[in-house]
C-alpha cells in the first residue's frame, strides 16, 4: 500500500510537469499573444463608441430645438397645473421643516409678464398702503393722511375697528382719502396682556387682510399708522433697492432704547412704517393666525407681526430714514439732525411741538409737507458752511431750517443730535436713545441763531428757500446777555437757500451735500447748496 502512493504521487508530480512545459511551447505561447492582443483591440474600440456616442449626445442636447424643449418643460413646471400635479402625488412626501422654493404668485397679482415687469421700475402704482386707524380719531387725524395721501398715484385702506358715520355738516371727502374697511373680528384669539389693548391684535393682521384682497400688480405692502407722514418720492426711491420676489422686512426700531429692549432691538416699529415684499406677505397669510395664538402675551401689533416674521427666519432691513419718533416735546434737535438718508417718515406727529414757530401743529405739517413735496430728494439733508472770517458756522437743513453758530464747529459735533426732547416715556437722558445725541448749550452766547423756513419757489430745475430768523426770547436774551459781542449774522433778516437736485441714485451711495456762501446784503444772506462734485473734499477742509 505504501508503494503505492508513492507511485501515485510522482505520476501527478510528472503530469504538472508535463502541462506546465507543454504551455510553454511555441504554439502556446503565440495563441497567448493573439488573445491578449484581441482583448486591446476591444477595449479600444469601446471607448472610441463611447466617446462618439458621448459627442453625439452633447450635440443634441446644447442643440437650439432642445434647449427650446427644455425652456418649455420649466415653464409648464412653474404653471398652476403641474404645481397642482406635484403636490397631489407628493404630499405624503413633503417635508415641512425643508424650505423648498415657494411657487410664483397667484397670476392674479400680475398683469405683465415677468420679463416686462422686471424692465418697469418701481412706481407708487406697485405699493398697497395699509394704515391702522380707529374710529373715534379719524376724524382728526384723516388731515394728516390728507397731507402726503395722492389719490390718484396711490392704492391702499384705512382700517377701522367699526363702520365710520360721518357727522352733521361734514362733507364726504372719500375721493380725497384711501377708502375705509372694517378689520375682521378677532374675538376669537387670545390675548392676555394685562397693560395693552386687543387691538393690537386686529392691527397685525392688516397686512394679511391687504393681502387677501387679491390686488394686481402688488410688489410691496407698506403699513403705517393714521398719525403718519411719508414721503412718496423717497419711499419708492428707498423701495427700490430691494427685490420684491424676495422675502423681505424693512423698517426701523424705536429711537428709544427701553422700547427696544422691552420689543426688540431687531423689530420695525409700525407708527414708522413697515415694508412687506409680496412673497412675505403670501407667506404670513398662511401662517399669521395660528401664529398670533401662540403669543397671546405680547403687547401690540408690531411684536406679533415681529414674532411670525421672525418665525419664517426673515431679518430685519433697517433703513434710517423710516422714523418712529418716540419721543416728545421740541424735536428739533432730531429735525436739524437728519441722517445722510433720504427722508421716508414720521410718526407721532401730535405729540410734539409745532416745527415752525408762530404755527399751529396742522398748520407746521402742511408747510413741513410743502417743503417735502418741493424737493423730495434732498428734503431735510444737511450742509455745513464755514465762514473764517467771522468765524462762524452754518448748518443747512433743507426745508426746516439754517442755525448759524457764533464760533466753529467741526462735523463730527454737528453729527450727534441735540437733546431738545424726552423719550415716549417721559426720560430725557442721554441713556436713553439709541443714537448719538448732545446736551443743548447751558450759555445762550453759545447757542446757534435759529432761521426757519417760510418758503419755497421754483428757479429751473432748483428750488430757492426763504428762511426767516427767529425773534424769541432767546433773541432779546442774546442782545443783552453777550454784550458787547454781537450774535452772528447780527444784520441779516433772511437766509435765501438755491438747492440743486439731487442726481437719482444719490441713495445709493449718499453723502452730505455742499454749500457755498455767495452774498450777503444788509438783511440777505445767499447760500448754494447741492450735491457735492467729484473730487471735492468737504467745506471744512476747503474752509479751515
């Protein structure tokens, strides 16, 4: 048995020999070659069909019939059928904390295509004004509306709590005003803050009721109180910027720094006006009611319409010339003060002073209107002349006033506002603003010499401004109290001010305009303001 397996073994042992020098043969060995060299051959010839076929596919699908092709098939996408379509296999599907691209508005809200929409620019005719009101103050306060309100140019309501009656021996002056609605009923939310008033919660829904009107052609929704005063021309100018396809908030807070903190720093106080882009407000119109039923504890209307923004992730876009005023008492110092912005509006107009003196508060606000309505653009804005000579300081303010200073002041002084006013709640320390104030000077030798505007006329394309000196007490005290020194300017009567317009994107990139003293007269005093020329400096490095 032993011999067996050994005989056994060395015949497998030969025959793997035997078959490993028989595949090293020559006839093998050239079939071997042959085969490696058809399996090339192959290779190659499949990615030369692959890259032809590549070619090929490239070619069809950059072609112009497919990319037509293509366009449409995006197209029908985008239509209310194939949105319908996808959502009826898909709604199992979706995901609510995913944000996927919102669909187009309702073609309802537009009469043009899209392509000649985004070639038209943004005019009155594209903003839907929505103005809280309330019933027992309309009738007063329908006269500050009046002031800015074009009825013609402009869309929008006031919304009441309850039907307005007119009174005996008033007249029906609706064709001059926004139309009135009644708000909804909002009995049927919560509200549980024990200092407010529910109306607050009618308030916020204004936007969403502006909204649920269905009107064409709506690029934004701009809310405001009944007791403020905007300027159009700069709305739309400040409007423009934004894009209205977009979610977007616009607004300011307050100018005081406890209702920032108890609101929000990061929250548009509406007396000031809130901008809304249509894509937001389709938005909050799905969401607004249940949202507000989460915050019964708030205080007004602009914290709750904060608070659903806020859910929808959306920031706050503060544009500075949006005022809420908070304040009261003489708001001079806030009006000669004006930021390098253009003007949009105010709020709380009766709670301050009469701007002008010897004026009634509606009286002031229609000569304050005039002036806006003269020179939209460069209402308010400021410029600083420098006369070394004499040794003092002029400060325009267009369309308010010019305050001469009896020494040189720099700029960055001039900047910080004059502390002429309380906060809303009553505090007048320098604490409580949000912004860069100063205290007003103790020594009336110190204080500036007040004119104040009384006029405007056409002249071309610029506008020439009277301004008259004020003759107040604080005259008759600087007379005596700073003798034998003079106040400035001690001759002059009257400020004549030629203002130049503005170019149309001065928003964009703005800066504080130039000024140029020409003459003065026994009683006149001429000065040139304007949009400052390329390459000039300032008038304090051209005057010091």
């Amino acid at each position: 048995m032993m011999m067996m397996s050994h005989y056994d073994n060395t015949d497998s042992s030969d025959f793997r020999l035997h078959e490993k020098n028989s595949c090293r043969s020559p006839l093998l060995r050239s079939r071997n070659r042959r085969w490696r060299h058809s399996r090339i051959g192959t290779a190659v010839v499949m990615v030369a069909a692959l890259l032809l076929s590549t070619t090929v596919w490239l070619s069809v699908v950059f072609s112009a019939t497919t990319c037509h092709f293509w366009i449409r098939v995006r197209e029908w996408e985008g239509s209310p059928r194939s949105r319908s379509h996808f959502h009826t296999h898909n709604h199992r599907h979706s995901f609510p904390w995913i944000s996927t691209p919102p669909p187009p508005p309702p073609s309802s809200n537009r009469s043009l295509s899209l392509s000649e929409e985004k070639q038209e620019e943004l005019s009155l005719k594209h903003i839907v004004f929505g103005i809280a009101g309330s019933s027992h103050l309309w009738k007063r306060r329908k006269e500050f509306v009046r002031l800015w309100w074009l009825p013609n140019l402009m869309r929008g309501h006031v919304w009441l709590e309850d039907n307005y009656k007119l009174q005996k021996g008033q007249g029906d002056d609706s064709l001059q005003l926004p139309p009135i609605m009644v708000s909804e009923d909002i009995s049927r939310f919560r509200y549980t803050n024990p200092t407010g008033h529910p109306s607050g919660l009618r308030i916020s829904r204004i936007v969403i009721e502006c909204f649920r009107l269905g009107l064409p052609n709506v690029r934004w929704f701009v809310l405001a109180d009944d007791d403020t005063i905007f300027n159009s021309d700069n709305l739309v100018a400040v409007l423009s910027k934004y894009d209205p396809t977009e979610m977007v908030y616009i607004g300011t807070p307050s100018e005081s720094h406890s209702a920032n903190t108890y609101f929000s720093h990061s929250m548009a106080f509406g007396g000031g006006g809130i901008a809304i882009s249509y894509p937001l407000a389709e938005a909050l119109s799905n969401i607004h009611d249940d949202c507000i039923d989460r915050y019964p504890k708030l205080y007004g209307s602009d914290d709750r319409l904060h608070a659903c923004i806020t859910e929808l992730g959306i920031p706050l876009t503060v544009e500075p010339g949006f005022h809420q005023w908070d304040i009261r008492g003489n708001a001079h110092g806030l009006l000669s003060s004006h930021p390098i912005a253009p003007f949009v509006s105010i709020h709380h107009v009766e709670a301050v002073d009469p701007f002008y003196p010897g004026l009634t508060s509606l009286d002031s606000l229609k000569l304050f209107t005039k002036a806006m309505r003269a020179d939209p653009r460069s209402f308010l804005q400021r410029s600083i002349c420098y006369d070394l000579a004499g040794h003092f300081t002029l400060v325009v303010s267009l369309g308010y006033v010019v305050q001469v200073f009896p020494n040189i002041v720099l700029p960055r002084d001039l900047d910080r506002s004059e502390k002429t006013y309380t906060a809303w709640n009553r505090l007048s320390h320098r604490n409580e603003f949000d912004f860069d104030t100063r205290d007003p000077h103790r020594s009336i030798c110190k204080k500036p010499a007040l004119f104040f505007f009384k006029d405007v006329k056409r002249h071309g394309n610029a506008t020439v401004g009277s301004y008259a000196r004020a003759t107040g007490k604080d005259y008759l005290k600087r007379k005596v109290l700073c003798f034998p020194r003079s106040p400035p300017l001690n001759h002059v009567k009257n400020i004549q001010v030629l203002g130049f317009p503005l170019r149309k994107n001065w928003h964009l990139v703005p800066r504080r305009l130039c000024c140029k003293i020409n003459q003065s007269s026994d009683a006149i005093l001429k000065l040139t303001v304007g949009q400052c020329r390329k390459g000039a400096l300032s008038s304090v490095t051209d005057s010091v």
